[in-house]
C-alpha cells in the first residue's frame, strides 16, 4: 500500500494535479504534496469564507458553532490517517513476511486499486452536489460555496483518500489474505496464528473513524446543549447510521479472519490426523488401536504438532486489543447519546 517513505498514496497523486507537487520540490524538506494540498486549500477556503462573511456582515459558523472549527481540524486529520495507516499497512505486510509466504503477494501487498479513490471521490461529489441542489432555495452566498465547492471538490479528496485506506485494511486484506495460500503461523507464540499485526491494524483504523465520528457528535449536538434546540430525528438516524456502519466494518474483518482461522486451523488438523490414523492399527477403536514400536515417535510428534494447532485461538487477536478496540466502539456513541441528552 502506498503512503511509506518515498512513496505518495492517491492524494499526492491529486494533489499533483494542481501544482501542490511543484511546490513540495520547492519548499524544505520533505513535504508531501497531500498535506500541502490539505493545508492550502482548506485555510484558502475557509480564509474565503470567513473573509467574505465578515465583508458582508453575515454571522460566521463558528459563533453560532464553536465546535465547527474541529471540521477542517478533522480534515488535516483524516490526511494524517492516510499515511499513517498506509505505513502501518506496509509494516504489517513486512512483519507477516508476506511477500515470501504467499505465491501472488501483490493483491495483498498493494490492496487498493487505483479506481476506488476516485470512485468514493465521483460518487461522494455527485452525491453532495445533488443534495445542494435539492436545498437551493435556503442557501445564502457562502453556502452556496461551501456545498457547491468547497465540499465536493476540496473536503471530498481528503475523505475519499482516507476511506479508501480504511476499506483497504477492513475489507480488501481480510478478503484477500482467506482467499490466499498465505495460510496460518501455527508456531506464534501469542497463539493467533501469526495474525496480531494485522488484528491491531483493524484496530489502529477504527480508532480513526472513532475520533471522527466524536468531532460529528460535538459538531452536531454540543451547540444544542446551550441553546435548548431539539436535534432532528434525521440528524440523530444519521448519526447512529454511520456508528453501525463503522462497527460492521470491524465485524466484517474480524469475521473474516475468524473464517480464515478456523478454516486453516481445521484442515491442518485433519492432515495431521490423516498422517496419524496411517501409522496406527485400528485407528478407530480407542480400545484397540496400536502403535507399532517403529512408529511411536512418529506418532507422538504428530501428536504433540495436533496440540499445537488445536491451542491456536480462531480470533485474530490478544484479550488487551478486543477490549480496548470494544471500548474504542463505545466512545462515539456514548458521548452522542450524554449531549444529546443534556
């Protein structure tokens, strides 16, 4: 997955595009050209409309709404996320020895096809456009810039680039890696069939989604705290949609993963087993099966390798990251729920 030293994910791409690319080479450092793009282009727009509101004495969003400067706060975030989540990709690819363990590492390697950013970036701008059209009729000038630009076409990059990461470690890798011959580490020591690194990846990007969906709680309802307003039964669906959203995506990858254990966990023990029933007299009588003298150490180490595999768990993860990733899943919709009922 891109986003390691020397590498750029699909924003850098985009940003490319637009001249950000240019100005990383003349700046110093090593700037890459996604946060240039993000911190340009979001203080250039939000500079515009605080500019133009207060040129026209129009009342700024953020004295009705504090809690709306975490939006651009948020964005800078998400492209943080991007990278830190495509390093953390590599890494883990790098920790499983992927790359000598599967006959077609590239699926697995780089997991993103280059059409999903710019898909989640058409359909989310088309998407945001034709919502803006449908509330033409209430929108004020800067309204009218932020719905029909600044959202669809500088905020929207941001968040297809971070989506298409997140759907890369929750979906395309579990998919990927149960459909490989990658098969399990029997031999780890923690007893996840060599699967933790990917299993606290899951983890380290919902953590992500977590922090946002805390920001849409405190954008969306703090205000209403104060002021006494009703949140809108819409708004409160919305918001309680995409928490279950984010939570099927954790249970999907870990679904996933489970299949793939307990599938490979399996038919190692039925091999094993197979090995065994060959060197043994009666295999199926416990009473009187044998074990002839030449084969004894045979068949205790095949069943000494059997106890391996059995003590292998089906989860792919330690008892410390289900509760801290349980608990991460909690946050978002607990504080939602203490705001709104404030």
């Amino acid at each position: 997955m891109d986003g390691g030293d020397g590498t750029e994910i699909w924003l850098d791409r985009f940003a490319r595009r637009f001249g950000f690319g240019w100005l990383a080479r003349r700046l110093p450092g090593d700037v890459p050209p996604s946060y240039l793009y993000a911190v340009v282009t979001i203080g250039l727009s939000e500079a515009a409309i605080i500019g133009y509101s207060l040129a026209n004495d129009i009342s700024l969003i953020y004295a009705e709404n504090p809690f709306f400067v975490l939006q651009p706060v948020v964005l800078l975030g998400a492209v943080y996320g991007s990278r830190t989540l495509s390093r953390a990709y590599d890494r883990v690819m790098v920790e499983m020895n992927i790359a000598e363990r599967a006959s077609d590492p590239g699926p697995l390697l780089d997991p993103i096809p280059s059409w999903v950013p710019w898909a989640i970036f058409v359909v989310g701008a088309g998407l945001q456009l034709l919502r803006a059209f449908v509330a033409l009729d209430a929108y004020g000038v800067t309204d009218i810039i932020a719905n029909f630009v600044v959202f669809p076409f500088i905020y929207l990059p941001i968040v297809a680039q971070f989506f298409a990461v997140y759907i890369a470690i929750e979906f395309l890798a579990p998919w990927r890696l149960r459909r490989s011959d990658v098969g399990i580490h029997f031999l780890d020591p923690e007893g996840v069939g060599g699967l933790r690194p990917l299993g606290e990846l899951v983890k380290k990007a919902y953590y992500f989604v977590a922090v946002g969906l805390v920001a849409y709680a405190l954008i969306t309802y703090a205000p209403f705290v104060s002021t006494g307003w009703e949140v809108s039964e819409f708004a409160n669906a919305l918001f309680t949609g995409l928490w279950v959203a984010t939570i099927g995506t954790v249970g999907f990858a870990v679904y996933t993963l489970h299949r793939f254990l307990r599938r490979e966990k399996r038919t190692e023990i039925q091999r094993l087993e197979a090995k065994r029933r060959d060197l043994i007299t009666d295999p199926w009588d416990v009473a009187m099966y044998d074990v002839p003298g030449d084969e004894r150490e045979r068949v205790e180490e095949l069943r000494r390798r059997m106890e391996q595999v059995s003590a292998t768990k089906e989860y792919p993860a330690t008892f410390s990251i289900w509760s801290q990733l349980l608990l991460s899943i909690v946050i978002p919709k607990a504080i939602q729920l203490l705001i709104a009922n404030t």
